[in-house]
C-alpha cells in the first residue's frame, strides 16, 4: 500500500457528524460573512493563544499584511523575514508596501535568531518576523531583546506552529501582532482559506477589522482604503469544531515524532530535525523534516516505495525570481540555501499508523547502508 504524504481522513472522521449538524444550522441561518460563527472561533482561537483579541481574516499572508498596515508599518519601512520560510512571509511585507530583508538562519535550527537578524538591521527596519518553521518555536526571549532594544516590532508568523508553546506560554501571543494560516493542511486547517491575527492591543485589533472591511467598521462609513479579507462564517465554524480536537492531534504528532527519532537513530549522514532547547518550550511537528545530503537520491528511493515526500522548500526565498530584484546570489545566505538543498518532509499526520512510520524509516535506513 502506498503511503500518502498527507491525509485528512482521520480528522474528517473525527469531525465528520458535528460538520454535518453544523452544516445544516449554517444553511438554515443564512448568515455567512462576519456571524456569531466567526466570533465563537476568535473568541476561542485568542484563549488558545493566551491574548486578548484576535480576528479572523481570509488568508494567512493577509494576515501578516493586514498586521503590518494596522502597526504603521508600510512605504520606506523595512522589515526582516527569515530566506527559509514559505514565501508568503516575505511576500505579505511587499504586500503592505515595505521592503522584505532576508536574514539568514542558524545552520542547526533553520530559524531566525537574533545573530542572524542583527547583520541585516538598518535605520529603516521596523518590524522582524520570526517562523516557527515546521512548528520549532523561535527563540523569541533574544528576538524580543532585540527588536525592543531598537524600537522595532517583532510580529511572529505562527503558521506552522498552532498550540506550541514557548517558555511555558502558547506561541501567537508574544509579538505585537501575530499572524497565522489555517490553510487546509496546517496543523488546525479549514475547508479553505483562512487565518488570524492575535494581540493584546485593542487599538490594533480594532484597526485589523477595519483594514480587511473595506477600512469600514460603520456600514457605508470608510475610514481608511482596505482591503477584502474577512474570516468566512462556514469556516469559522469548521475550525471551531477541529479546534477542540488540536491538543489530541498535537499529542499524536508528537508520538509519531518521537517514533520517527527512534527508528532512525544512527543512520549514516542524516540530520534528525533539532528538538527545542529552551525550558519548557514545545515542538508541534507540523512537519517531520530531515536533513541528507544526498537529499533528491533519498526522495527517489521513498518515491519508488511507493512514499510521498516534499521538500519545504526548495528554493529560499532570496533566490526566488519574485525578488531578483534584491540582486541576491548563491552563497549570500549560505543556511538558508543548505536547508533548501538538504530538507525533506517525511508524512506526518493525524492517522498515520506505527506500522507506516516504521516502513518509512526502514527504506531511509536502506538507503543510509548505499
Ligand atoms: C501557510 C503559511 C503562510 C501563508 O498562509 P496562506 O493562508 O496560505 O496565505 C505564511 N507563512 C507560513 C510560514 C506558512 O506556512
């Protein structure tokens, strides 16, 4: 049988008779843009990330953008996001009208921290936006120090990283304004697009509403130009539903996580994915991802058992075409562009069996003896 990278299965059918219900309710209301759904989830999704507000709004990089806007963050602003993240982190900075600053990543980790960021500071950097790649909290408290000691802003793109935590408190509430994507396949995903921003101050949160409203929060008054980004109802309602499944799912991630350790302790060449090294900071393991150096030969040899893979992500993002016009080259920042070229997504999911895990690794186990 072969093994998908991913499947949603074991989460529909966790979720499969209250969506139905749901569903028929939500038909019946008739209410689908900005209803009493969306305000049960962000209610819900602020306590899950120890803040006092959040609001939904349509996608993930609107996220990122709508939160940079609503800082006074845009024209002649620059702001520094990590070369090895989805491309979106940088893209929402352009988005808002600054300029993305790649930093480099430490070579252990794949984040950013503050040796990386520091280089690339200059009298224009605004704001830094840590990932929490593939759900590995970034070392905020030196980040923090850092971006408070110049008077920036740190936002952190929690993406990849729902119900994490760091230093003993959930990831999504420490910067200013935090981001996040519930893009179908994140760890609590929606039947579409969709995402968040979590802060503490009212002044932003009110201003966010405004910005993805048409820069409306009095009907037919327009305050400001914004955009179209508002949290559906139907998936406010989706994510309500998956979200009192997420500590379960979190847990079985972490199981599979740790299996993967065990079964592919001591194989020649290849790197495990780096645990966190701060008390009391927890992984989430959106994705399982290794390190080989003969990387797309290891791909191969999954593929031909049969075992879908992915790489996340094969290009850095300052070597994208989408920004050649920073005139980066190869070798500018030299982690980010190793991760790119070692880095491989085993499955992981909700769902995956012991069994799966332990085929996996046997065919990785093969190829190390080659
Ligand atoms: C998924 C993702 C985004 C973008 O989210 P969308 O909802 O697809 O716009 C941004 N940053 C990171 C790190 C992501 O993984």
């Amino acid at each position: 049988m072969p093994i998908p990278f991913y499947s949603l299965d074991a989460q529909h059918a966790a979720v499969a008779d209250a969506l139905r219900e749901a569903h028929e309710a939500f038909m019946a209301r008739q209410w689908f843009v900005l209803g009493e759904g969306v305000q049960r989830f962000e209610a819900a999704w602020a306590r899950c990330c120890g803040t006092a507000h959040a609001v939904g709004v349509g996608n993930g990089q609107d996220a990122l953008m709508l939160s940079l806007r609503a800082l006074g963050v845009g024209p002649g602003d620059e702001v520094i996001v990590p070369a090895h993240t989805f491309v979106a982190t940088a893209m929402a900075v352009s988005q808002a009208g600054a300029a993305p600053i790649m930093a480099d990543v430490d070579a252990e980790t794949g984040l950013l921290t503050a040796a990386t960021v520091s280089p690339r500071l200059t009298p224009r950097t605004r704001a830094v936006i840590p990932v929490h790649l593939y759900g590995h909290p970034a070392p905020l408290a030196e980040l923090l120090a850092l971006t408070s000691a110049h008077g920036m802003h740190l936002l952190e793109d929690n993406a990849q990283a729902h119900g994490a935590r760091y230093r003993g408190r959930p990831t999504g509430g420490f910067g200013a304004a935090n981001a996040t994507s519930f893009y179908p396949t994140k760890n609590l995903g929606a039947l579409g697009d969709a995402g968040a921003v979590t802060t503490n101050d009212a002044g932003v949160a009110e201003r966010l509403r405004r910005l993805g409203n048409y820069g409306s929060s009095r009907k037919y008054h327009h305050k400001e130009v914004g955009v179209n980004s508002r949290l559906d109802e139907w998936q406010a309602i989706v994510l309500d539903i998956k979200l009192r499944h997420l500590a379960e799912w979190t847990a079985e991630r972490r199981r599979l996580a740790s299996l993967y350790d065990e079964h592919l302790r001591d194989v020649p060449h290849l790197q495990h994915p780096p645990r966190p090294r701060e008390p009391d900071t927890a992984h989430v393991w959106h994705l399982y991802v290794v390190r080989h150096p003969r990387r797309d030969a290891l791909q191969a040899a999954l593929r031909t058992a049969e075992i879908g893979t992915l790489i996340h992500y094969p290009t850095p993002v300052h070597l994208q075409p989408a920004y050649e016009g920073l005139r980066h080259r190869r070798g500018d920042l030299p982690n980010a562009e190793r991760w790119s070229d070692e880095a491989l997504s085993l499955p992981l999911y909700p769902g995956l069996s012991e069994q799966d895990v332990a085929r996996v690794a046997e065919v990785v186990r093969r190829f190390g003896r080659t």
